[in-house]
C-alpha cells in the first residue's frame, strides 16, 4: 500500500517537474519570450487602432473609451493578461540574458557584429526604455497622476492637453523610436523561430517585421505629430 501511495505522488509531481524543466531550458525560455511576444504585439496593434479613432473626432474616441469602460470584465481580463505577458517576457529575457552570459563569461576584447543587427544590440536599451514609457503612459492617460488637465472619460481632451505638452509629446516620440526597434527586432525573432528568418536581409519573416513595424510606428506617432502640428485640437 505504502508503494501505491509512492507511485501516485510520483505520478503526480512529474507533470510538475516537467514544466520546471521545460521553463529552465534554453528552448522554453524561448517559446515564453515569442509566446508573450505575439500576446504584446497583437496589443499595440489594437491600442494603436483605437489611438486612431481621434482622427474621427472627439465623440468617436470618447465613445470607443466609454465602450470598453462598460465591459469591465474584459477589459480587467486583457489588463491582467497584458500584465502577465509583460511580467513574463522581462522574465524570458534576464533568463536567457543569465545564460548568455554565462557561456561567455569574459567579452571579446573586440566586439564583432557581422551576425547581429544595431535592433538586436540595442535590445538591452530599448526594452527598459519601452518600460519606463509604459509606466509613465498609464499614468499619465489611464490614471491621470501626471496629467496636468485630466478629466475622467474625456479621452479626446486628455489626448489633446496631455500631448500638447511639447516634452512630454517628444518623449512620446523618442519611445517610439525605441518601440520601433525593439518591435523590429522581436517580430523578426517570431519569424525565425519558424524558419523565415533566412537569408537575413531578403527573407519573407524581415519584410513582415519591417511592414508590421512601419505601420504600428506610423500610427501611433501620428496622434502627438498631429497634435504639436495643430491638425488634432
């Protein structure tokens, strides 16, 4: 009996270890980080979509807020899952940053980048930049805490003042600049773990990321250029 009662906790701890196996390796580190990846990407493609519904007018895009704020379950569910994704993509990269560098403890004397591109070298700069205007986004259009005329379900007005700060609109700018390589970078990883990554600068997986790049930069930068140039007011 004693042995039945082994076999079962056995049997039961090996799912279990299997995924702590699977989430230590190399491999899974690598499925999380462009699993999490395309939850992101699929994201600011929307968010950039909504961006664009000022372009329609102040009642458009305050309906297209009031919308999602009358779906609270959904929208606290992508919330949640957005926040999980990005807990878990940072996670991805120090782990396998951490193993990087512990196959090659002491850096070339001379730096060689023949096999890697300025978007994937400047990976360790953009990602912390992406964050900190995440965090600075949120309270600045979702909470309002350093907003200086924030008014609660007014999206249009909020847009409007918000990014007529010129600083603030030009570090909304610079963040894209380093959105647009960090996404560059990461969709063309996506691709490549699929085998269409090859030859590196004529592949269908590099024009995917560079189309895919262009138009979610584009559109997002479109709201602040139109507003320090008058077109949005």
């Amino acid at each position: 009996m004693s042995t039945a009662g082994v076999h079962v906790v056995a049997a039961g701890a090996a799912p279990a270890s299997r995924w702590a196996r699977f989430a230590s390796s190399s491999i899974g580190q690598k499925v999380v980080m462009a699993a999490t990846g395309v939850v992101l990407c699929g994201f600011v493609l929307v968010h950039m979509a909504g961006n664009l519904t000022a372009f329609r007018g102040q009642q458009a895009i305050d309906a297209y807020s009031a919308g999602l704020r009358h779906l609270p379950a959904l929208l606290w569910g992508a919330r949640v899952m957005l926040l999980a994704a990005v807990l878990l993509h940072i996670w991805a990269y120090l782990a396998l940053t951490r193993r990087s560098l512990a196959a090659r403890p002491q850096g070339y004397r001379l730096a060689a980048h023949r096999e890697s591109s300025f978007a994937s070298r400047s990976m360790r700069y953009t990602g912390p930049l992406v964050l900190v205007f995440i965090v600075f986004h949120i309270l600045h259009m979702t909470t309002g805490t350093v907003h200086p005329a924030f008014v609660e379900g007014a999206v249009y007005h909020n847009l409007i003042t918000g990014l007529g700060v010129v600083p603030v609109a030009l570090f909304y700018l610079v963040a894209l600049a380093g959105l647009a390589f960090h996404l560059f970078h990461g969709v063309w990883s996506i691709f490549q773990s699929v085998g269409l990554g090859q030859p590196r600068y004529d592949s269908l997986g590099r024009h995917l990321a560079t189309v895919f790049t262009l138009v979610v930069i584009a559109g997002f930068a479109a709201v602040p250029l139109s507003v320090l140039t008058g077109i949005l007011e």
